[in-house]
C-alpha cells in the first residue's frame, strides 16, 4: 500500500449536509480498502473562481493508505459525486 493525501472541495451547504457528503466519501473509501490514517477539516474558503456557480467550498483533507491500482476508480466516484466541486489525490513518496 502507497500512502496517498486526499483533499476535496465540498459544495458548500448547511453542516449537516457537509457531514453527510464527508461520510459519503469515507464510505466510498472503504468501499476500495482505502485505510484513513488522520483527516481535517479546513472549513469554508472562498474558491479562486466559481465551480458551478459556487464561490466558496468546504475543505476536508486526508491522508491515506491504498492500493495504487485504485485511485483511478477513487476519482472517478469522487467526480460523480454532486457534493463535490473537485478533488485532488496526491501521492506522497
């Protein structure tokens, strides 16, 4: 296993929807065996341009341990996820 940091940009709407969509993605983590190591929340910041119309999001990051052949299908649900403006999976060495 590779350790891997993951931050997405989460639509942001009121608290409880916030942590519904942060369970979400812990699901579709445990869903691939992805074992989460520690997490933050970065709060709301203000988007350098809007996604979707949004100006700001909802920062949550962190870091990971998974299995390289699975990072693709981790993106992938992560893009059809309404809830989330974007996403980023960094691989750390």
């Amino acid at each position: 296993m590779r350790a891997y940091e993951i931050t997405n940009v989460i639509l942001d709407n009121p608290h409880s929807l916030t942590e519904e969509t942060k369970s979400e993605i812990k699901n579709i983590l445990q869903k691939y065996s992805v074992e989460i190591e520690s997490e933050e929340d970065w709060g709301q910041k203000k988007l350098w341009h809007k996604i979707r119309g949004n100006e700001t999001g909802f920062y949550h990051y962190m870091k990971c341990k998974a299995e390289p052949n699975v990072i693709s299908d981790l993106e992938n649900e992560f893009k059809l996820n309404q809830n989330i403006l974007r996403s980023l999976i960094i691989s750390l060495k």
